[in-house]
C-alpha cells in the first residue's frame, strides 16, 4: 500500500520536474537534460531524482550546478502540483546509465572479439596425441578366456562340497 503511493508520487514527481524543465530555467548553464527516475523515501520527506545530459562532462557539471541552484524553485513547483501535507526536498543525483551502457558495449565487443581468435585457433587445431584419447575397454585373449573358465569350474566344485 504505502509501496503504491511512493511510485505514484515518484511518477508524479518526474512529470513535474520534466514539464518544467522543458518550458527551461533562466539558467544559460543548464543543458539539455532527461529524468530518468524519481526514487521517494517511504515517509515521502525527500525524492532523489535521477537524471542525464548530453554532452562532456563540462556540460554535465554545468548542468549540475545550474540543478542545485534551481532546486529551491523547482521545489516550489513539485509541492503546487502534489496532493501532499509535505512537500520532499529535492536531490539531483547524475545518473551514471550512459557510461555504464558505454562499458558494458566495450566490454562485449572485446569479448567477441576474443571469441572469434579463439575459434580461428580452433579451426586450424589438430589433436596432441591420438585422435580418441578415452580408454576403450580391453579385449581378451584366448588364454585369459581358458584361465576363466577354468576358476569357474573350480567355484562350482567348491560349491557343492
């Protein structure tokens, strides 16, 4: 129940602050900037919110500072759109998705890449040693065949003394 109002506000929350920052701030800093998710606390007193900009990271930091000295404003705007005794402070966190997504895309290409050497060595590779290297089972010679049949006649007169 109290997990259900948390994601509503959330949602309600990243509505907001988007809206508002697609009309923009009189901020010349601020960048082009996506948020991508609202997390509230369970007593609904403080929202971290996630968000994104394109650019370097000269951009980013420029983002960020315009973010926090907007966030009294964009307060304001949250608690005149929420249905709530209290209005949660804000946190603009930079979310980390597109570095992370970079790594992970490196991360496979060099894999496949490794992948595809490997099989290349694999292609022109021949055996060390034999072609079958199991044990196959022994086959048995006729001596051995007399020796047997002989200790069975032997079990069988034992048996009957």
């Amino acid at each position: 129940m109290a997990g259900e109002r948390q994601a509503r506000v959330a949602d309600r929350i990243r509505v907001v602050l988007a809206e508002r920052l697609e009309r923009g701030l009189r901020d010349p800093r601020l960048g082009f900037v996506t948020i991508t998710d609202v997390r509230v606390t369970g007593d609904l007193q403080r929202a971290s919110v996630f968000y994104t900009v394109m650019g370097d990271e000269a951009h980013r930091a420029d983002t960020a500072a315009a973010l926090k000295s907007a966030t009294g404003m964009l307060r304001s705007e949250v608690g005149k759109n929420l249905n709530t005794r209290l209005t949660p402070t804000l946190e603009f966190i930079l979310d980390a998705i597109p570095e992370n997504a970079d790594h992970i895309s490196a991360l496979l290409r060099e894999a496949r890449e490794r992948d595809e050497s490997v099989a290349g060595l694999a292609a022109g590779a021949t055996y060390a040693g034999d072609a079958d290297p199991y044990v196959k089972p022994r086959e048995l010679d006729d001596e051995d065949d007399d020796l047997d049949e002989d200790d069975q006649d032997e079990d069988e007169g034992d048996e009957r003394n």
